[in-house]
C-alpha cells in the first residue's frame, strides 16, 4: 500500500472512530445543573424555546451571558443575585446555549440581536436596562439601537477588544473552516473541548485568581456543552461567523452606555480608549482582581458599579464627563 493509501486508511479509520465515539456520547446527554434563582419561563420565540428566570422589583433589567462552551444564564447568577434588589432580573440562556432550544442552523449576529429585540419587546418590562457580556454586549448595543426608547441603558461587561481603529470582521478562512468542523472530527472535537478537564482549563485561563469552585464551574460548563445539539452555535463561533464590532451601533446608540473592563484581562489594553473614540461620553470603569468577566470574578464589584451608574446625578447621558463615575474600588480608565 502506497503512502497515500495508508493516509486515507488512516483518515477513514479515524473518522469511524470519531462517529462511533460521539454517538455514544450524544445517546446519553448528561443532567443539567440547577438553574439560575428565580421564577422559571419559556418564551416561544419563532426559532427556538428561550429559557428564562424572572427575580426582583423594579425596573427590568436584561442579564445575558457571553458564548463560549458551556455557556449559559448561570454566568450572569451571582452578578443577578445583588442586582435584583434593584431591579426586575430576568436571566435567559441564549438560544442555542442552556436550556434553550439548539437549532441546527448556521449561527450569525443578526440571530442573537433578534432575539434580544423580541425577548424585550415580548418578554419584559419596558423600558429596560440592557446588561451583556462579551460577544452578547455587540450584540446587545445592536438591539438597543433597534429598540430605541423601550432601552434605558446598556451595560458592555468585557465587550469584544478591537485591535485598532479597523472594524472587527470574520475571518476569510470562516467558510473552510466552518465546513471543516461539520464533519465527524469536528464534532469529535467539539466533545473533547466539552471535556471538564480541558473546561477547567480553560475557565481558569479566563479568570483573576484560582477560586476554589473551579471544579464544579467546570463541571456545570461541560454538562451544558454535551447537550443534544450543543454543537451547532460552538461550530458558528470557532469559524468565526458570531464576529461583530460594536462600535458603529455604539455611536448610534441614544440610550446611555456603561463599560465595565477586567484589570487583569488578557486582550489589547488600548480596547477602552477604542471605545472612548466613538463614544465620549460612555462611563468606562476598570474592576481590580477581574479579568475577562468582571462580573464572574467580583460580582459585588460589578453589581455597585451599575447601581451606582444608574443612579448617578445627572443620570448618565451625553452630558457626562467621561470616565467621571467609578465603582467603589475601580479605576477609570485614563481620559
């Protein structure tokens, strides 16, 4: 047998391999942990169930977590448990994520946009504060630009760090790779990645300091991953289709804007004053002993600095002077 005959033995082989292995993980879906407090709902968006809980007086505010794997409501829970003494909470796990329906589709930005603009049209009380971390925050900023007078604020937790004054775009190599990861090894992968092993890893990569609940983070992480379906959103962001700038919605946006940053993150430093340029008047304030999810790492840190955004006098808006309103023991980030 010629070199390339064993090459194509071996691919075959290890294909069979990676098909058998992921059936006999997919027949058997793990229990999912318990969910975020609150009253349990379903909204019966057009494309999938979302999943929500509903906790708190006040006005509503809009809780929506990052992507990654794994994810779901309960990153924004202990970030939820300080903010419901002031607001309405409603805590939802994004479609394809969670507890909420996984289609099998082909993820895009305009699919979470629209389905932050129906949960708040259709779902909550209006007006709303818009709360979001990471991809969700250029997410969210695009909705409110929608949504216009039913937003009554945007919070951006760690939002997407540009590079430089160039927009943020998918990559060319998105296609290939996308079509790459269909196959039986890209689902094989996508296991792997689900592992609580390597999500212990990589939640600790992502977070200031070694917190003790790391196993059980980890744990929780991989259940939500290994879910029938899990894999499709995971396949849309890996090929970096759920890329987005948000700063061309953020200058656009009418409604306030708050940006919370990790001290300790591992992204471009120069991120805020990226922001800053297309949005001046947006309070922008740097947690201490955070790092990509401020809210993860210290919550009260990140629940004072909202409160105390959103009860400010003047209320924030385009008369504020930037960088002016810092939470209890943050940095703001230099003007």
């Amino acid at each position: 047998m010629g070199l390339f005959g064993k090459f194509a033995g071996g691919a075959l082989a290890a294909g069979a391999a990676a098909v058998a292995w992921t059936r006999a993980l997919e027949a058997r879906s793990p229990m999912l942990p318990a969910p975020v407090a609150g009253v349990p709902h379903r909204f019966p968006w057009r494309h999938a169930d979302i999943y929500l809980t509903v906790r708190g007086e006040g006005p509503a505010a809009l809780l929506l977590h990052d992507l990654y794997t794994g994810a779901s409501g309960a990153e924004m829970g202990p970030l939820g448990d300080r903010l419901a003494e002031t607001f309405t909470v409603v805590t939802p796990d994004l479609p394809g994520f969670g507890r909420s329906g996984r289609p099998s589709m082909r993820y895009r930005p305009d699919f979470y946009r629209s389905a932050i603009v129906e949960l708040v049209r259709h779902a909550i009380d209006r007006p709303a504060l818009l709360v979001a971390s990471g991809l969700s925050a250029a997410f969210a900023v695009g909705a409110a630009v929608e949504l216009r007078e039913d937003i009554r604020g945007v919070v951006m937790l760690g939002p997407p760090e540009p590079d430089g004054p160039a927009p943020i775009t998918p990559p060319a190599w998105g296609p290939i790779a996308y079509q790459a990861l269909r196959s039986p090894l890209g689902r094989a992968y996508h296991y792997w990645h689900a592992n609580p092993l390597v999500q212990r890893r990589t939640l600790a990569a992502a977070l200031a300091g070694d917190p003790a609940d790391l196993a059980p983070r980890a744990e929780a992480r991989a259940r939500y991953a290994r879910q029938r379906n899990g894999h499709w959103p995971l396949w849309s962001l890996w090929a970096g289709d759920l890329a987005i700038d948000p700063r061309d919605a953020l200058a656009k946006l009418e409604p306030p804007a708050l940006l919370l940053w990790g001290a300790e993150a591992r992204g471009n430093p120069a991120a805020p004053e990226l922001y800053r340029a297309v949005r001046e008047d947006a309070v922008q304030s740097v947690l201490p002993g955070t790092a990509r999810w401020p809210h993860v790492d210290r919550p009260e840190l990140a629940a004072a600095a909202i409160r105390d955004w959103w009860t400010a006098e003047p209320a924030p808006g385009p008369e504020a002077t930037p960088g002016s309103e810092t939470a209890p023991g943050s940095e703001t980030t230099p003007g």
